[in-house]
C-alpha cells in the first residue's frame, strides 16, 4: 500500500477521502506490516476527525471505531439489507428490464440512511436497527421511536399474530438543514449522527423523517399494493409511481426536473418489479435483489478556480464569505457563486484565491465547496469594516458539539447591525414575507429606507399613504395598498410571529414547537435552562433562540403595540395529527378561508401544498367540486396520481375538517 502524499498534513486540513486514504494506510502499516509510523494520539486525531466529517464511513465501521458504532448493541437482520444494482442510462435501465411493456414501481431514491424497523405480533413497536454491514446492524430503536411519522402501535386490525418489518429511509428535511448547514456535511450525516446518537444535545431525532419503501411479513402482490398498506399502517411511503419499463425514462426525466423543489436529497430513481411474484423468481445476489435497480442522477462535482471572496452580509448582521469562481456548469446550471459559510471553514479548507476549487451542488440544487487543490497564492483577508456600512467588523467564536467533538466556528459579524442598511433591508423582508405582507421587494424597502420611513419592522404599521407618495414612482393607489397590506395582517400567530423576528435558528419548526408549550410572554420570560432542556429543540437551537430573544427584546416590545398575537390551538407541531402529510386544498371552502385552512394544517405538523404533485398525500375537496362534472384540473390531476400512486386520498372538506379537528381539541 503506497503512503499518501498527504500524510504529513495534520488531520485538521485533511478532507474526508484524505482521512479514509491516511486512516487506512496507518492501519496496514501497524496489522499488516508491525510497523507503526505515527504515535498512537496521532491516529485517534486521524479517527476523531473523520469520524466528525463522515460519520457514516465505512473505514470507521471496519476498525470498529469513530461515532461509537462498535460499542452499540448488534442487532442481526431477519433478512439481509441489501444494496441496489445501479446504472446510468435507459440503455442500461432496458438491459435489466428487457421488456418494454414490464411494470415497474419508481420512486426516488433518498439520501438518508437505512433503518429496519421491527413490530411484535400486537403492531407493538419492537426495535429498530441500521443497515450495518447488511446482515447485523446497530440498535438505534431510542431514537428512532421519536421520529415524526413512526408509529408506536400499529392498528391491530390491520395485521394478523405475526410480526412485522418497516424497512425505509431515515432522512433529515432540507428545510430542517437548512438551520444547521454551516455545521455538518450534509443533510445524510446529521441524519445518520443523530440515529446513533447515545446522549441528547445533538440534533433531535424529531428533526428526522422517515420514508417506508418496504414491508416484510405482509403478503402482498405487488410494490403498489404494498404502498397502501404502509399507508394504512400510519406510515409516509416513499413517494411512488407505477409504470413501464418503456416509459421509464419519462418518469426519472420527472424526478430529475422535481429534484431542486423537494425537501429531502434524492440521488436516482429506483425501480423495482412491481409483481411480487416475478420477485421472488429473480431472488438475490449477494449483493443486491435482481428485481430493483437505481438508475442515478449524472455525477454533480466539478472544478473551478477561485476569482474572489465576497463578503455578504446577512439579515443577522453576520458577514459571510461567498466563493466567486469562474462560471462552471454543475448538474444543469451555471455556477459562479458558492457560500463558504464562516471564517472557520475559510480556514479549514486553507483557500487562497487561484486555487482550484472542487464544487458540488448538494442535493443537485445548493452550490458547495467540498475543497480544495491549491495552486492559488493571494490569501483571504476578512474585511476590517463592515462592507454594508462601514463600521468595524468583530470576529466571534463559538463552541459547538459536532458528532461528539467540540469544534470551534469563527464568524464574522458588523458591530452595528441596528444601523447597517443590508441588515434592516434583509430583517424588513423577512418580516414581510414571514407575515405575508406583498408589495415589500428589495426596491420599495430601499427606498422606504433610504428616505428614512423605516428603521424596524414596527415602523411598518406606522406607514401613511401620504408620506409614501414622496417615494419615487409611487402612485395613490399603490401607496393606499401597501398601508392596506400591513393593516390586514396585525394579527398575527404565535408561530408566524416567532419566524417573523428573524432569529438564527428559529425557523418553522421550532417556532411551532415552542408556540404549541407557551405564550409569547411565558416563552420571554423562560429561564435559558429551560429552553435549553426542550428535548426536541436540541441545545445549540435553544441557545441561539435564548440569545435571540433577548436581542429581540425591544423589537418585540415596539412590534406589541401594533400586533396583536393569536395564540394557535395546542397541536404540537412535531408529532401533530398530519405530521407527515402533504395536503392541497381544491375548490371553495365552506368551514373557513383558504389561508386558514393551510395554517391549520402547519399547526398539526403537515405541509400545505398550493398545487398537486407527487408529493401531495391528501387533496381536501370544498363544497360539491367532488361530485363535478367536468372535475377541476386539480381533482383530475389527483385522480390519475391517485391511482398510479397509493400515497394520495381524496376527500370532502366536511370529512377532513371533522377528522383533524375533533383531533385538536
Ligand atoms: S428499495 C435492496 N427504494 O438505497 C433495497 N431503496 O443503495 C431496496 N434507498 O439500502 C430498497 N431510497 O436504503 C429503495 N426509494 C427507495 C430508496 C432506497 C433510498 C436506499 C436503501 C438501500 C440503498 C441502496
């Protein structure tokens, strides 16, 4: 085994695939060779690292070390977990199907990890496991009973005496990611972190989601049939569509152009044999089942060199490096922009402008700087003043807990938000758009701004259409709407309210967590322990939200003369009676508007969907639009996805809203 050019390097500059490369040539020297080169607290460094960039690796997993893996109770598979037989093309796709007219099940392959879960002969949650080496895996049941959408008790009178495996995949929303990207790889390793998880503090297991693509000790005859019943069983299937082989390419065209408006990461389509039947025929290798194959997306890396780094500033005042390279064309788009995050991962990755970038989009959609191959020599100097207002600018430091380490994240921030035009500009809109208020673009606002109208979003309400008339271009009438805008919405829910205020880390979900536990006023005056002992908001959230509150003070106290806060009925957002539903509303409403319908569906922990899609698990009908004729094009569209696709229902306004909110009271 040749030593690595880079095994001088210390492990702090090492990226992944270097560590493994490094991880793995040490290890042959001390087994194979007796012949250690490095000191022992050199290679637990080596160990420690990878095991913070790459938790899932499989060189962690053969020396039975990093995330703790080796010390987690084995638990042996019933059946093997298999892999899948992948391919790269519907030349390749129709060389495993040979025949056109075959009927195969899709569905998009998910990045997350795969976990086994197994319920005793009473529908009784048993245990859950990773997939290990395929054939034993890890006991992660702790954690992964707390997933939203895994049910604890199944209904009995859907099963007979005999026990029952869930197999699917553990995935982390986009959306949730988004609040702690700066800190981890990618979606799939906090994901597969927070499994294996032993103590809390982490991210929360109930920030996970889980996509059932597979049911053992059910007899079913076909991949269709067993949707329905995963459905039937209070599971979320894995979205999916029946089709030909012929037709295949359509259907992965469609996930492939879907792939950038998902929540979750996807890298392929899988298609299996939809006959049962046929199945058990073809049986396995030992590798992967002869009946399904994924066909992947077309690789998303590339290299381009570093021009300059931007420095952004952000709606928290916050300044970010942003890489400008020379355009490069990843995965359908042209990339010239990409984020490097904070000071810390400028550092890590020790970037110098000319160096040759390595680029990724994650998910397919998100440009990321995976790392770097040097050849630059102008180094990366933080701006001394704030590029947005030219005060001085303040490198701070934080510890955080990433996959059992501390690492230490430098950031850097202006030392006077309150004044900086970008801030307020990036506060203003995010109020606007939290609240829904329209007419508020980027222009309006740096006018409103520039002409002193607004200094926070309090000042929103104190618009009079006269006063915006001096604003250039402004007509009468778009004056009188935009202080008609602002008025309708000075009643606001605690949830939206909470967003609005813009904190780092208060997004959606934990916004409604906290609204579903506490008024406005219990939550200002809740000690920080107890913030930071909510379960499910995970420590580094609740922090963040302490300090941001309390930043917030007198924004809120000024928004409060002007807003008025309607508390949301106790749905706890995680867990909620449609956690885990996507639902699209068609027709007019009789029991209440629209927009009011949709809240109600975020309170009880689901998705509100404008249009039908693949996506869509439940179309709410209004008034008599079911028994229409012609149908709507809405209705049509989920009658044809209805039947390919056992994941979504119709139904009546009426039954609906007696079945969810019978459930809130
Ligand atoms: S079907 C043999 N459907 O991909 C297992 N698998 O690379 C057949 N995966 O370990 C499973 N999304 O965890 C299936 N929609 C999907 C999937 C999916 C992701 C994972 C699965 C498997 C891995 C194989």
């Amino acid at each position: 085994m040749q030593r690595p050019s880079f095994a001088d390097l210390p492990a702090a500059d090492l990226d992944a695939d270097q560590l493994e490369a490094v991880i793995r040539y040490h290890d042959h020297r001390y087994h194979d060779l007796d012949d250690a080169e490095i000191p022992d607290q050199v290679y637990d460094a080596l160990v420690r690292r990878l095991a913070a960039l790459r938790p899932t690796s499989a060189v962690l997993a053969a020396i039975g070390g990093g995330d703790g893996t080796a010390d987690g109770e084995r638990i042996e598979h019933r059946a093997p977990m298999l892999s899948l037989d992948k391919c790269y093309g519907f030349t390749e796709l129709m060389e495993w199907a040979k025949d056109g007219t075959l009927v195969l099940r899709a569905s998009p392959k998910i990045d997350g990890a795969a976990v086994s879960i197994r319920y005793d002969g009473t529908g009784r949650f048993e245990l859950a496991a990773t997939r290990g080496d395929g054939r034993r895996g890890e006991d992660i049941g702790r954690n992964v009973r707390r997933i939203p959408g895994v049910p604890a008790q199944l209904p009995t009178e859907l099963l007979g005496d005999a026990p029952i495996e869930v197999r699917g995949e553990v995935y982390m929303p986009l959306s949730a990611f988004a609040e702690v990207a700066e800190l981890f790889a990618n979606p799939r390793n906090v994901a597969a972190g927070a499994l294996k998880a032993k103590e809390s503090g982490g991210v929360p297991p109930e920030s996970l989601r889980f996509f059932a693509y597979d049911l053992l000790g059910v007899e079913v005859a076909s991949e269709a049939e067993k949707t329905e019943r995963l459905h039937a069983l209070g599971f979320t299937p894995a979205p999916s569509q029946t089709c030909s082989a012929g037709a295949s390419e359509a259907v992965f065209t469609h996930w492939e152009q879907r792939r950038a408006a998902l929540d979750y990461e996807t890298d392929g389509v899988v298609f299996k044999i939809d006959d049962v039947a046929t199945q058990r025929r073809l049986g396995v290798t030992g590798h992967h089942p002869r009946f399904a194959i994924a066909w992947k997306f077309q690789g998303d890396s590339g290299e381009s060199r570093l021009v300059g780094v931007e420095w952004s500033v952000s709606r928290t005042g916050t300044i970010t490096p942003v890489a400008l390279v020379e355009p490069v064309a990843l995965s359908g788009a042209t990339i010239s922009r990409a984020t490097l995050h904070n000071l810390s991962n400028v550092e890590r990755l020790t970037l110098r402008i000319g160096d040759t970038l390595l680029l990724t989009r994650r998910g397919g959609v998100i440009p990321h700087v995976e790392g770097s191959r040097g050849g630059g020599d102008a180094e990366i100097v933080p701006p001394a003043a704030c590029p947005g207002c030219g005060a001085a600018t303040e490198v701070r430091s934080s510890m955080r807990r990433v996959a059992g380490e501390d690492v230490e994240t430098r950031t850097l921030h202006c030392s006077a938000p309150g004044d900086c035009p970008p801030v307020l500009r990036a506060q203003l809109f995010h109020y606007t758009a939290a609240l829904e208020i329209d007419g508020f673009g980027p222009k309006i606002l740096d006018a409103l701004l520039a002409a002193g109208l607004l200094h926070d979003a309090a000042d929103l309400y104190r618009l009079r259409p006269e006063a915006l008339l001096v604003l250039p271009r402004m007509a009468e009438t778009s004056a009188n709407k935009l202080v008609a805008q602002v008025a309708a919405r000075r009643q606001v829910p605690l949830p939206t309210f909470l967003v609005a205020l813009g904190i780092e880390t208060l997004g959606r979900h934990a916004a409604q967590l906290l609204a579903s536990r506490y008024t406005l006023a219990e939550l200002r005056a809740l000690p920080r322990e107890e913030l930071a002992a909510i379960h499910s908001l995970g420590e580094l959230t609740a922090e963040r939200i302490a300090d941001g509150l309390q930043d917030a003070g007198p924004l809120i106290d000024r928004l409060l003369h002007h807003v008025e806060i309607v508390r949301d009925a106790p749905a706890a957002a995680t867990g909620g009676a449609l956690a885990g539903e996507v639902v699209v509303f068609t027709g007019k409403l009789e029991r209440m508007g629209r927009r009011d319908a949709q809240q109600l569906v975020t309170r009880m922990g689901g998705v509100a969907g404008s249009s039908v899609t693949a996506e869509t698990t439940l179309l709410v009908v209004g008034g008599d639009e079911l028994t229409a004729d012609p149908p709507s094009s809405k209705l049509k569209k989920a009658r044809k996805l209805a039947e390919a696709n056992g994941t979504l229902k119709i139904v009546a306004e009426a039954d609906f809203f007696d079945e969810v909110q019978g459930d809130a009271s």
